[in-house]
C-alpha cells in the first residue's frame, strides 16, 4: 500500500522544520530535540483518576516509575497492571515524554499504567536498561498492596526500544518462575541483533526512523560487540521462546523495525505461543504516538486497550 496520506502530510511538515537528525546531536541535545518535537502530533490526554511518583528500589539506587489509575475507580480497587517502558533507542525519552501514551493507555483499558523511567545510554550502557526493567517489574509485582494492584493480573509492553525491555521481561519472567505475566503488549519492538533485514534497508530514509538514527541509538547502547550475542540485547535470538504469555505485536508498513516485529511473532507462534500481529498498513515508526495526527494511530491504541482488557478479564483472580 502506499504511504498513507496523513503519515505523508506528517513527514512533509517535519522536512519543512529543518530539524536537525538526531545521529548529528550529542545525545543531550537529542532528549531536548525529542521533548521539542512529540507535542505536534500528541493527542489530546484524556481525563484519568490520578497520577503519582514513586521509586522502585534497585541495586544501584532508585529507578522513578509513575503510577496511572483510570477515574472512577475507589483507591481501595485492586487494578490490573500494565509495566510500561518508553521507546528512544535507550538513549532518548522519558516518563514525560510518553505522559500523554500512558494516560491514553490507562484511560482506554481500565488497568493502572506503571511507566518505568529506566537508566539511559551512553552514560549507561547495556544491560542497564533491561536490569531497570526487571528490577522495576518485580518492585511493582512485591509493592502490589500499596500501589493498589492486583499481582494476579500483570501485562508487561512498550514501543520499539521499550517493546525490546517488555520482551526481554517476559522471557526472565518465565525462568525465574514468577510473576504470571498475562500479556506482552510489544509495539514495533526493536528484536534482532543486527540492522540486516530487509525493511531496515529498503526503508533506510524517508520514513522518519532513519538507519544512520538506528545505528546511532545501538552504538551508544551497546557496551561492545559481544552484546549482539546476549538475548536481553536481541530476544530474538533467545534459544527458548516457548511458554511466553501472549502477545499482540503491532508494526507498521514504512517502519524499518517491521522485519524485527513480525520475525518475533514468527518465532513465539512457532514455539507455541499465541500471538496476533497488526500490520498497519501505510504506517511509519512512531504512528502508535501520533494519534493527534494520524488515525490509525487511535485505531492501533484501541486495538492494544482492547487486548489488555480481553488479556486480564481472561485471569482466574
């Protein structure tokens, strides 16, 4: 299908800006330019019961996490839990900058939305960002009771960078037995080890993500070469996909990540996992966030809300 004609307005007016791309900047400068940025295309935040700061304890200190109830639910309702962790490459966003994604999220599907404000790279290499990952996730999991959750009802999710740390927890998850995850939410995830697959050649420029972006993101993320070979890297290499909960992965068309989204639905079905994939068609790498411009970027966050929902009513509680 062709681009579609929202995606290509989208793209016309960020040629006109002149931004500078982002593999040009220190990655400081980055996080500024992608604050700057998102506002554009954000859809208006819907009214949510309530938001609140917290801290996971970590090894290394506290990593900030920031709790989402939806409005109309009494402080004393246990809620299912949606850990979510924002994209960037692991070197840009924040809680802040996927504010506005995690209230449509927790408005949409009725559970608490925990985003996790994880260590960035290049202060912080990998794995410092998946050990935030599963240090918050199991933090939430103990810290149930007082955050107002119910344990019994997890999901785990994210975008592209942050789909990568959701898959990765769901893979510790199952080894170390606990928690029950009821569901990876993984949108357009950042999977293999390389930058070799078709769509990362086919749509190097043009589509917003570009390959010289990708590159930059992964150089500054990895600590050395050898991290290609670690599954908490690229959990598409993992040897064991089977017992993984279920999972919607969502990808778009123009986005040069959609060979990594659809070899890893490949890989979990083949290991018996149920998994649905939505390919959107005409889509570039950031639509799922750019609801106020795009419509499939709603339709893409009803279709997730919509299989969060299904996931935790389907919990034996």
């Amino acid at each position: 299908m062709a681009l579609d004609p929202q995606v290509k307005a989208v793209l016309e007016m960020v040629a006109k800006a002149n931004r500078p791309a982002y593999n040009t900047l220190s990655p400081k400068e980055a996080r500024q330019l992608f604050i700057e940025t998102r506002p554009a295309s954000t859809p208006t935040p819907p009214e949510i019961g309530s938001v609140r700061n917290v801290g996971a304890q970590a090894s290394h200190g506290v990593i900030p996490l920031r709790v989402y109830r939806p409005t109309g639910v009494p402080d004393s309702t246990r809620l299912p839990a949606y850990v979510y962790f924002h994209g960037g490459g692991w070197v840009i966003g924040d809680v802040n900058t996927h504010d506005v994604l995690c209230r449509q999220l927790t408005a949409a599907s009725g559970a608490s939305v925990i985003s996790v404000d994880y260590r960035l790279a290049p202060e912080h290499k990998f794995p410092a960002a998946a050990d935030d990952a599963w240090a918050a996730t199991k933090w939430v999991v103990a810290q149930a009771n007082e955050l107002g959750l119910d344990a019994s009802r997890l999901a785990v999710g994210g975008d592209s960078a942050g789909g990568n740390l959701a898959a990765v927890c769901a893979i510790l998850a199952r080894d170390a037995g606990e928690p029950d995850l009821a569901f990876q939410l993984l949108v357009y995830p950042r999977t293999a080890p390389d930058e070799d697959s078709a769509s990362h050649h086919a749509l190097a420029e043009g589509y917003m993500l570009t390959r010289k972006v990708i590159l930059w993101f992964h150089d500054h993320y990895r600590a050395n070469d050898a991290d290609r070979d670690d599954f908490r890297y690229a959990p598409l290499i993992a040897k064991d996909l089977s017992r993984l909960p279920p999972a919607l992965i969502i990808v778009g068309e123009y986005d040069p990540l959609r060979d990594d989204g659809i070899a890893y639905a490949s890989r979990l079905r083949s290991a018996g996992c149920v998994v649905e994939l939505a390919d959107y068609a005409g889509m570039v790498h950031p639509f799922f966030s750019m609801g106020g411009a795009i419509d499939a970027g709603r339709r893409a966050m009803t279709q997730a809300t919509g299989a969060l929902r299904r996931a935790f009513e389907g919990v034996k509680t």
